[in-house]
C-alpha cells in the first residue's frame, strides 16, 4: 500500500498543512510519496524529501504547473494516482479545487475533509457544520481524500531523507490561464498557522473598531480573524472570515469578540485549545463552548485587556 500526498507550497517553502497531510497518510499506513508540482520547485522539493516519514518525493517541473491550474494539475495527479492506493490532499483552497477533478478522472468517489483514520479504508469527517461526526468506509480502488488540517499533528520538517525523482508528464489543457493576484500582506501570523487568534463579529459595529482588535493582537504576536456576519457586512475582507465557509482554525488560545456564535462560525474554530469569549450578551452561544467567558462591554474590556499584556 502506498499513499501519495499532493504538497500544499507557498513562496518557495512547503505549507503547514502538508504536514498534517503527511501524518493522516502516516497513519494510513505504508510508504508515503509527495508530489511537488509547479515551476521552479527544486527548493520545495528539497524541503519536502527532509519530512519525517516522506519515502520518495515527485516532482513535477514545468510552466503548465505554475500557479498550481487545476486544470493541469488534475490530469497530472490523476496520472499519477493510478499506481496509489491512496491520494490525499489539505482540504486548503487548492486541494479542494484540485481533488474533485481527480476523483472524477479516476472515476472514484472523494471523502472530503477527514479528521480521524480508522483503518485503510475507513474515515471520520464532520458533516453538519461539524454538529455530527460520519464514520466513512470507501470500497474504491483508489480512495481520494482532503485532509483537514486541524486533525492532525504535524509531522516534524526535518528528519527524513526521500528520494528525489523528476516526473516528465506534462499536461496543459489550455482551458485557463493565470492572469494576476493580489496579496494581502502582513506582519502578522498567517490565520490557518498561528498560535494564538483574535476574532470579531458584528459586535464590533464597524470596520474601524478592528483597531482595538488588531492593537491587542499585535502585543500578543496574533492573527486577526473575522465571523462571517463581520464580513457580510463589509467590515473587513473575507480571507479573514473564520468559520464553514471560512478558514478552519485551531490554535493554542482563541479569543472571539463581539461573536454570538453561530454554528457555522463554531465549525471552523471549535477544535481551538482554549477558546475565550468576550461578549455583553450573556445568553450567547458562543459561551456554551467557550473554555473561559466575560460578560463586558467589548469597548471596555479589550483596551483593558491590552493594557495587561
């Protein structure tokens, strides 16, 4: 039996969540392959054959590649795909757009976002905004899985010594092209990574007020995230948005202001180490899974809060 992971890349460096997909496979069981895809990824493929437990690393070169078109990377993956018994992928963005075309290539069904393996070919994963937890038993000859980050410890970066192997297969479907971007950029913790997340809701009432938001976790080396009622309503972009339809979190502390909790912000935050919650109404649900709540004036408490940090 032998899993290939699909690497999650950035700027030149493997992402977090490759590791967490590393160790879903690890606990699969058998010899666990990476694939690197993109252009000028040697650096990336280096960094990815040092991961503890990574028995061989792909790496698939090539312009058609580049900013990881799904495209031309399905087909690829697909390729690929047909000697594993396995292909997982980080439930990230690119995982999500890149693994249901494969599972369609392959003719297979996809078992989205597991958060527990419990045997070759049966998976936990949440459904109903993470209310109920499905045991999933897949009878595919090829099981294609996204792997939700957060259900998993990390793997160590360093440690391994894979094998490096070219991958020559080039497929360009010649549907898409890349055009541009727009990177928010910041000093802060990237969300999904960091240790310690401070969040708003509407109760913070306006865009302006994230200052305080943004003063407390600056002295506390935090990201800034952000409830879906938030960003509906404009007050901050929506890759700060935290939740279902968000960015899935998990970190040490979560401090949630001015959030009432709704479940669809409770799915992405819920599995945080600590959650505290700070929010003048005292019925709010936020406080049924808070580890620790005040019941203040938001505007009071963290200009308070800052000053103790």
């Amino acid at each position: 039996m032998t899993i290939l992971v699909i690497a999650e890349h950035e700027n030149g460096a493997v992402a977090p969540a490759t590791l967490n997909t590393v160790a879903a496979a690890a606990k699969i069981g058998g010899d666990v392959h990476v694939l690197v895809a993109g252009q000028n990824v040697g650096g990336v493929a280096e960094a990815a054959a040092k991961i503890a437990g990574v028995a061989k690393v792909l790496v698939a070169d090539n312009a058609a590649y580049a900013n990881f078109l799904p495209e031309n990377v399905a087909p690829l993956v697909a390729e690929l795909g047909k000697g594993y018994s396995h292909v997982l992928a980080p439930a990230t963005s690119n995982g999500k757009n890149v693994l249901p075309r494969v599972a369609a290539l392959l003719d297979v069904d996809q078992i989205s976002e597991i958060i527990s393996v419990e045997s070759a070919d049966t998976f936990k994963r949440p459904i109903y905004a993470g209310n109920a937890i499905a045991t999933v038993q897949s009878t595919a000859a090829i099981k294609v899985i996204t792997v939700r980050a957060t259900g998993f410890d990390a793997v160590a970066a360093e440690g391994g010594s894979a094998a490096v192997e070219a991958v020559a297969a080039v497929h360009d479907a010649g549907k898409s092209s890349f055009v541009g971007e727009e990177l928010a950029k910041s000093d802060r913790p990237e969300l999904t990574a960091a240790k310690i997340v401070v969040s708003g809701g509407r109760g913070m009432q306006n865009g302006d007020n994230f200052k305080h938001l943004y003063a407390l976790a600056d002295k506390l080396g935090a990201a800034v995230g952000a409830s879906r009622a938030a960003v509906d309503a404009g007050f901050v972009p929506n890759d700060m948005q935290v939740g279902q339809t968000g960015k899935i979190v998990a970190p040490q502390l979560y401090i949630a202001v001015g959030i009432s909790g709704a479940i669809q912000h409770l799915a992405g935050m819920k599995d945080s180490k600590v959650i505290v919650a700070i929010n003048k109404d005292e019925e709010a649900p936020i406080f049924q899974v808070a580890d620790y709540g005040l019941v203040a004036d938001l505007f009071e408490a963290i200009p308070e809060l800052e000053k103790l940090v």
